[in-house]
C-alpha cells in the first residue's frame, strides 16, 4: 500500500467502531484510484463479506448476493431472494455477535440501475429498531460513478444524514505521482504526469510497471505504452466515458471534451467550437461537472467568468492528441512516425496547461508560508482588462490572502492578492514577463474585485528557466519570486 494512511485508518475506525446496530459508510473516487483494493484489504483484515457487483439484471444479482452471503455464513445451499428487501433483512438480521461484521458493496450503482428503490431500502434498515436490534453490520457501498455516489448523501436522498463515513479516495498528486512512478528527474515527472496523472492503476496494472528511465525514455515510453495498441492505456480515456451512467450522447459529451482540450475554456468558446448555442450546453457540461471529468474553475480577478477545464490528464491527453490520429494510431508500428508529428501539439495544448495547474497546487499546498508573506486562502487563475492597452493579462496563477473580514478581506471587502504568477513550460523567462506582471499589479490596486499592493509578490514559474538578467533582479528583491521545476519538486 502506497500513501493511502489516512484512508485506511478511516476505514479501520469505521470496521471497529462498537455500537449496537447497523451503521453505513460511502466509499467514492474515480476508476482505478485502489478504492477496492483498500476494501478487499479491509475485508480480509476484519474477517468480512465483499460482494462485487456486475452488469446484469436483477435477479442474476440477487442471486449471485445469495450464493455470496451463503458462501460467506457457510450455508450449504445458496439464499433465493424474491427483492432486495428480503435480501437486506437477511444480511441485518444473521449478523448479530460479538464483533461488529463488514459488509461490502462494490459497485453499487450497478445495483442502483437495477432497482432504484435500493437506497431507500437501505434506510429502512438503518432506522432506529434496525439498530437497536443489535445486529452489528458496517455497510459499505463504493463506487466509481460520481454523479450517482454524490446524489447518495444530497438533498432529500434517502441515505441524507444516515452515513457515519463519507471516504473520497483522491488521485495522487504531481509530487506523489512521481514517488509512485519512481521518477527523480523533475522534467520526465512533468511529462509524464501531463499524460497519466496520479492514477496508481496505470502504473502497475496498465503499463506493467513501465516507467521511463528519464528524460531521454519518455518518448520511447510513451510510444511503447500509451500510444500502443496493445495496452490498456491506448482505450483507457474512451472506456471512462463510457462507464459513466449518465453519459448516454457520447458522442456530444466527447465534442465537448475536445473543444475543452483545444483550449476552448469558456461556455461561449466551447458554443462556438461546436456551432451550438451557449445555452445548450447548460446539461453536458454539468453532467460531465457531476461526473468527475471536468471542473469549473472561477476567475478570481473576475466575478463573472468561469473556466471549464478537464479533471483527468488521461482525458486531455485523448482529445488533444489520439482522438484526431486515431485511426492512424490504430495500425500496429505506426504510433513512433505518428508521435513525432504530434510532439508539438502535446507540449502546447497538453502539458502547457498542465504546468500552469501544477504551479497552482504547488502555491496552494506546497509553497513555504514565507513565500507570499501570507497563508494562501485561494489559488486560481485569473484575468485582468487593460483598458489603456487594449488587452487581456492572463494570470495563470494567483494568490489571495486568509484572515478575518476588513484585514485578509483588505478595503471595501475586496480580498487582498498575496501573489500573481505566471507560468511557462518551454520558454525561458526574462524581465520582460516580469514587467507583464509588474503591469498586472498596478491595475490591481484600484481593482473592484481584487486589491493588490506593494507586498503582492511576483511569481515566475519556468520549466526552461531564467534568464540571467532575470536571476539578478531576484536576488536583490524578495517580492520576485522564480519557481523552476527543482523547487516545484522539492519540500520547501
């Protein structure tokens, strides 16, 4: 097991926790971040039942849960349940001993699609006299859908207030991912993570365990593992989608996909990619929102801007660059020939916007306190209009400050900026981009949205470097701040 402490002691509170009663537990995150494996684990550790569901209709299911739970009490005939609300009575009410008993239910919104009526089945059984019978079940329900295992616990859902554990297992993050993969070398880190992310399962399971050797091997990694056809990765961004219930227009949902990964960040930019109008992408945008596959991410420097960017690096990496050569990918040799030619489109529509959101997470989580000279309350992006130049600063990343209303908050109400930043993955930086934001700052200090000021810092992040004009401005100031990709890795 890798990383995942903080999860398994939750789990192992949860397994133990002595109270009469069942007691129930959600389990979430997306495909293939070892959500069963932790459990299986769990289960083998506490002595408990684990019951992994399929694609099937319901009674197939009901009966491969009796055959299960036969298997597991070591009943020599399987159970024959009418409905899963015999099916539960029978699980609550032969699980009363000394210990409580560990219940899994793995892809449970298999289960859900079969009979809707489960949820609130569920809370039946976990109503007062359900507890008070003594029968000691810690039920489990996980899952990899998000729009369906979020709406478990929302609103007027049946299972709302009834869950004692509520576990999301994350991806890991950039400097995790690299630990895991085993990569030492910062640049391969980057590469590397602009197309696979924190998921542990391509890793082991999908690459073989396949890393490259450093910078020198990614490419030859990339044409061997992910851009070939015989691997699992070659599919995985496909297959994602397609395991999502609620994507039932794939082929809208992936239209919108790639408009993102062209860059295309706004409603009004992915509307016109498309050729449809704006409003029509109210619905695929929050069920991919809801799903897990892309976030909307606010303008901190503008109120009412938004941007939509995708959440799996797996995602980006398929529209921006296989999508458009699938066909050509699909032939057996062809991917090296076919990778040359498209080199540039990863580094410029991949892992340049992948850079900049790893500056963002190193500022939100990694940075020293002293860095901006205050605790980062919020880390995002953000723009600013420059009238007298008739032109839009992008700030790729920016900082605002933590503290109480009218000090963190600064005048009028108008949180005050810790940092702005900007980010480049292939280009050297020079003074220039620091009079870029130096300009920034300026229009900031009588800004509605955002005020800066003297102590606002200015931040370059650079996977190419600096230049030496640029190295000697910082050392003499301490609100330049320069972040290559050695700091972007290294603990602060």
């Amino acid at each position: 097991m890798f990383d995942r402490e903080f999860e398994w002691s939750e789990l192992v509170r949860f397994a133990t926790y002595d109270a009469p009663g069942p007691t129930l537990g959600i389990v979430s995150g997306r495909r293939r971040q070892g959500k069963t494996y932790l459990l299986d684990a769990l289960v083998r550790a506490a002595g408990g039942l684990m019951f992994t569901a399929t694609e099937a209709a319901a009674p197939e299911s009901l009966r491969e849960f009796g055959a299960a739970l036969a298997g597991f009490r070591g009943e020599p005939v399987p159970y024959r349940f009418a409905n899963w609300d015999e099916a539960l009575s029978q699980l609550l009410a032969g699980a009363s001993g000394s210990a409580p008993t560990v219940v899994v239910l793995d892809e449970f919104p298999y289960l859900v699609r079969q009979a809707p009526e489960l949820p609130s089945l569920i809370q039946r059984q976990l109503d007062p006299g359900a507890r008070r019978s003594g029968a000691q079940v810690r039920l489990l329900l996980c899952g990899s859908a998000l729009s369906l295992m979020g709406k478990l616990l929302s609103g007027n859902a049946p299972l709302r207030g009834r869950a004692a554990l509520e576990l999301v297992v994350p991806t890991f993050d950039f400097r995790l991912a690299a630990r895991f993969w085993g990569i030492p070398d910062p640049r391969t880190a980057v590469l590397t993570n602009a197309v696979v992310g924190g998921t542990p399962a391509y890793r082991r399971e999908f690459s073989q365990d396949d890393a490259p050797a450093g910078p020198d091997d990614f490419d030859p990694w990339l044409v061997r593992t992910v851009l070939n056809p015989a691997r699992p990765l070659f599919r995985e961004a496909r297959y994602l989608l397609a395991t999502e219930p609620d994507l039932r227009d794939t082929a809208l949902y992936h239209s919108v996909l790639a408009a993102i990964a062209e860059g295309n960040a706004t409603r009004g930019g992915i509307a016109s990619y498309l050729a449809r109008r704006s409003t029509d992408l109210a619905h695929p945008l929050g069920v991919l929102e809801d799903a897990g596959l892309i976030s909307r991410e606010a303008d901190l420097l503008r109120g009412n801007r938004s941007a939509y960017r995708i959440a799996e690096p797996m995602v980006t990496f398929y529209h921006a660059v296989m999508r458009p050569a699938w066909g050509d990918l699909e032939r057996p040799g062809r991917a090296a020939d076919i990778w040359r030619r498209l080199r540039q489109t990863f580094v410029s529509k991949v892992v340049g916007p992948h850079f900049e959101r790893l500056c963002r997470d190193w500022a939100r989580w990694y940075a020293a306190p002293e860095t901006f000279g205050g605790y980062p309350a919020t880390v995002g992006s953000g723009t600013i209009n420059d009238r007298s130049g008739r032109a839009l600063i992008e700030i790729d990343v920016a900082v605002l400050a933590q503290g109480e209303a009218g000090q963190a908050q600064g005048q009028a109400g108008r949180p005050e900026v810790l940092c702005l930043g900007e980010a480049k993955w292939n280009t050297v930086l020079t003074p220039g981009h620091l009079e870029r934001l130096t300009r920034a700052r300026d229009l900031l200090r009588d800004h509605p949205s955002a005020r800066a000021g003297d102590r606002t810092r200015l931040a370059l992040f650079s996977g190419a470097g600096f230049s030496d004009e640029l190295r000697r401005l910082a050392a003499r100031s301490p609100e330049i701040v320069l972040v290559d990709l050695e700091r972007l890795y290294r603990r602060e």
